[in-house]
C-alpha cells in the first residue's frame, strides 16, 4: 500500500483562526487522513503553526509579549482548539522549531552553491516616525490592480495578486500609521526564479493534469505571466536568521529568512521534529518521507486558493534549486473561500464565529459535518445560521441521529438489551444491503478523489437508506403480527447503525466512537468483529457484522435540534443577515 504524506496550510500565528481556515485546509486533511488510516495506509499527517513574519511581530506587540512568549501561547492555544475538533495530526510542530531553522539554512546554503541566491542592492521603504525598514506586511495601502484600500505589502487579499512593498499606493506604515515614509537603499537575498521557471514549469506540466482546476490554474497563471526573482530576506527581528557563514554582512545586519521562504520548509521542520521526539526504542525516520523517498509515498497538499502560488511554484522551485532529491507535492487539493453571508470574517466588526467561540457554542462534530458538507470546491460558500441549522436539523438530527436512537430503543423495549435474532434476512433485507454496498462504493470513490461534498451527499444517502428501510418494514407494526419479523428488522437496523459509526467517522469521529461504544460484545472473536478498521462490500451488503446476541446501550440524543430562538441568539452575537 501507499505511504501517505499529508500537509495542511500552517496557521498563521496571529491569532485564533475562523471556521474559512478550518474548512480550507486542516479539516478536510483530517478527514481525509483518518479514511486512509481506516483503510490500512500508512499516513503521516503533520501540520504547524506559521511563527515567523510580520504578523507574529505585530501581533506580539499588540498583546505586549515579547514575540517567542506570545508564540508559544499561540501555539498551545491553537493546539488546544484543533484537539477539539479532532484533528489527529501525528504532529503539529513550528516553524520557529530549531530544526526547521536548520533545515531552512540548509535549503539557502544549497540555493546559494548552486547560483540560485544573489545578493542585491534594493530600494526598500524605511519609516522615518519608526526609524526603521518596514518589511512587506509592516505596509499596508491601496492595491495598484483591484484598488483594495487594506492591501498589504507582500500580497492583495483581495485580488490575491503578490506584490512588492513600493507597489501600493498611499502606503502607510502598519506599526504607527506614518505616511512619512521614503526609500532608501538596503541589501538583500534573492532567489532567482527566474533561472528555475523551465523546471517548475516541467513540474507542473507533469503533475498539474491531476490536480483540481483551482489550484493548476493558478499555479500555470503565473508560469505565463513569468517567474520574476524574489526577495527572500526581511528586515525583521524574528525568523529564521540568515546564516553567517554565507553571507556575514547580511547576518550582521539582522536580516532573516522571508515568511513564505520558510513556512513550506517548515513542513520537513515539522517532520524531523516528529522524528526527534519520537520515544525510546521507537525508530522515527523523517528522511524516508521526505529526503529521497521512495514511489510509495505521496505526497497530499491542503490550503485555500490564497496560499496555491507559493506551493505549487515558490516552494518547488526552492525544492528544485537544492539540486537534492527531496519529495515534492503530488496532489494539491485547492480550496475556495468561505464566507459570512458572503462577506469577510471579522473580528473588528463582530461578523462571523471563529474556531474557539464554535466549539463553544455546539460540539465539534456539528461543525466538522457542516463544513465538509458545505467545503468551498467548486466555489466560494457563504456561511449562514440559516443554512447550518438546516444542515444539523434534516441530516444530523433527523436523519442519523434519530434513527440510531428510534432503532436503540425500540429494540430495547421490546427485545431487551441485546440484539435480537428473528427471521433470516428476506429480499428486503437482500435489497437494501445491495443499495448500502452501492452507496458505500460511491462513498469510498468520492473521499478517494479527496471530493468532499460529494462524500458527505453519498454519506447522508446512506443514512436516509436506513429510514427508508426502517419505514417500509414498520416493525412497530410487524411486532404486533410476527415478532420474529420485527426482530429481523432490527437486526438490520442495528447492523445499520454499526456500519453509519465506521464509516461515519472521517466526518463525525466524536459520534462515530459513542455509536460504535454502544455494542458491548462479551467475547474476544466478537470484539474482534466490531473493531475492523472499515466495513468493506461484502459485509455491508450482508449486514451482520453485529450478531444477534450481542449486548447494546442506548445512548443519549446524538444531536440536539437548532430552534428559532437559537439562530436569533446567534445573529445577534455574530452578525448576519438580520443584524
């Protein structure tokens, strides 16, 4: 089998993310990561947070902590809220971690032996209210191309065009608001992509056809447009400093690595600290991931549509300058945006709900559902109270959550604590484990295309087949004429409900384990049943993996319904359309 390597986009530092960032990387790599782990792959899923660059600065000053203190704070805290969620990364590192700061100086040293770095002379904004350069994001001003009056100085939001600090207009320093601003001369590192554009080209070429529309055409966009030399050095007092030994003036001067020069390396960061903190007499080996991998392993990307440029030509063409053999991306699943109310997540404006105040209000699994039944594919969604209330209300409630608990305790009711025996399965019982099996193969065909809407409509049908099944055969009806036949309805039903925990939990993996905790089996061989990693064709189509005999609970209400009185609550803290 293949071994898995999967990235998500690093949070940035800065803050706690809204429910866009979630959606746009770390959940949908989760959720992917735990099918593949059902299935018997080996997978790697690493992740950290992004600590270097501007808005670490900023933000560290705003909360008046030294940079390190207030990343590490950061960092917990960001980690506490995706445990949470349960996101299952084997490691959530950082990039301010001591091995991504040598294996960044690694990646310069090699860049620089193989003519692929130049120091040059550049014209660089220097604040004179600060007295200081400010670098990119410490600017902020108006977008030369959309007229975005928030743009910063390394990229526009909203167009999502990169940009150099001198391009904005009416540029103002973000640290004290200063338009006293002028350019004078400085030095600094660059990475000459342009020398590098026929192998990143190639790259693409070879790779692109597979990837989503979203992220080739980004990605071929700008190889059009033509890979310009790019700075990789910034006037800052946190990063990842350049070294010495290379270039001492530079390191003299304080100059550190570029946010966007380092985070992508921070993924093999991530990787050699997992390896580095691996236990006693447990092997952890990074290099077989990364460095000279062999064709078993493939490699997954994750990331919204704002971060595709860096990953898919910035990153290879850094990977590709070293002249070494390290992994470079097979697959980029790109993602759009998601909105609120097809507007901007924002703090400032108390509009929208961010990861910490969800989690607060509702457990993870409403959440995690609705987002990857709402992912941002084809294009950007709108998040509304409206429509997640509908969401929780028909599939998880109604449909899922209703019937584990209307099957559980009718059966309890009338055949006790234990699975009841009844009839041998009929062709009612033959048809619908055909329709499961169908239905398990498109759910199966969907994740492997890392299609996640498609997933979760295939997932709900699954679920709605056991009501449909269960209305059809009516065993409060049955029980009355032939308690054997109800008995057999239940059966299946129950089976049902053990299939639904399995596959369900890439998705709902808080659910999955109180449903799959219900059965009780009090032999090994039985246990042993119950706990196969995924429930393949054939035993869905014969639905009787949980034998009759087999001691059960009924669990409280899996999913509690949203009520008007709710989503009004919610408006009114978070904005939306009626506020």
């Amino acid at each position: 089998m293949a071994r898995h390597l999967i990235t998500s986009a690093l949070p940035y530092i800065n803050g706690i993310k809204h429910l866009g960032n979630m959606v746009g990387s770390m959940l949908p790599a989760d959720v992917y990561a735990r099918y593949l782990r059902q299935r018997g792959h080996e997978v790697l899923y690493i992740c950290a947070t992004d600590e270097h660059g501007t808005p670490a600065e900023l933000a560290a000053q705003t909360a008046g902590l030294p940079v390190d203190e207030f990343c590490t704070q950061q960092h917990r805290a960001q980690k506490a809220i995706y445990d949470g969620y349960g996101l299952e990364f084997d490691y959530f590192g950082r990039t301010s971690s001591a091995q991504n700061i040598e294996i960044t100086q690694h990646f310069a040293r090699r860049l620089a032996e193989n003519g692929f770095i130049e120091e040059r002379t550049t014209r660089q904004v220097y604040s004179n209210s600060d007295g200081r350069f400010l670098p990119d994001r410490y600017i902020v001003g108006t977008c030369p191309y959309c007229a975005y009056e928030a743009a910063r100085g390394d990229q526009c939001e909203n167009c999502t065009r990169v940009l150099d600090p001198t391009d904005l207009l009416d540029a103002r320093s973000a640290v004290s608001g200063s338009t006293d601003l002028e350019v004078r001369e400085t030095k600094h590192l660059f990475l000459l992509q342009s020398k590098l554009e026929p192998e990143v080209d190639a790259f693409v070429e070879r790779h692109g056809a597979e990837w989503p529309t979203l992220a080739s055409s980004i990605a071929r966009k700008w190889l059009t447009e033509g890979l310009h030399d790019r700075s990789i050095t910034r006037d800052l007092e946190w990063g990842v400093p350049v070294p010495a030994d290379v270039w001492p003036e530079l390191a003299a001067e304080g100059k550190v690595f570029y946010v966007w020069f380092d985070a992508p390396i921070g993924y093999i960061g991530a990787t050699k600290e997992w390896a580095d903190a691996a236990g006693e007499g447990e092997n952890r080996d990074w290099r077989s991931w990364w460095y000279e991998a062999d064709d078993t392993v493939r490699y997954t990307e994750f990331m919204a549509k704002d971060n595709v440029p860096f990953h898919t030509v910035m990153f290879p063409a850094t990977q590709l300058g070293t002249r070494e053999p390290w992994k470079q991306v097979d697959y980029v699943k790109a993602l759009n945006w998601l909105t609120y109310y097809g507007g901007k997540f924002s703090t400032s404006q108390n509009r929208g709900i961010f990861t910490d105040q969800a989690l607060e209000l509702l457990p993870a699994d409403y959440w995690r559902y609705f987002l990857m039944a709402s992912a941002p594919e084809s294009d950007d969604s709108a998040f509304s109270w409206e429509l997640f209330s509908s969401v929780v209300n028909k599939d998880l409630a109604d449909t899922l959550g209703n019937f584990v608990n209307r099957v559980l305790s009718f059966s309890r009711k009338r055949f006790g604590d234990e699975v009841p025996a009844g009839h041998e399965p009929g062709e009612a019982e033959r048809a619908l484990g055909e329709e499961v099996a169908g239905l398990l193969a498109e759910y199966e065909q969907q994740l492997e295309a890392l299609q996640f809407r498609k997933a979760a409509f295939a997932l709900r049908a699954l679920w709605s087949a056991g009501n449909v099944y269960l209305e059809a055969k009516a065993p409060w009806r049955e029980i009355k004429a032939d308690p054997e036949a109800a008995a057999l309805t239940l059966r299946t039903a129950i089976n049902l409900i053990h299939l639904y925990a399995v596959v369900s939990e890439p998705f709902i993996p808080f659910t999955s384990t109180v449903i799959r905790d219900v059965f009780a089996p009090s032999d090994a061989d039985a246990r042993a049943r119950l706990a196969t990693d995924w429930v393949g064709a054939e035993a869905a189509r014969s639905l009787d993996t949980v034998a009759a005999g087999t001691p059960f609970t009924v669990p409280p209400v899996l999913f509690t319904k949203l009520t008007e009185d709710d989503l009004a609550a919610y408006r009114e803290r978070f904005g939306g359309e009626e506020s």
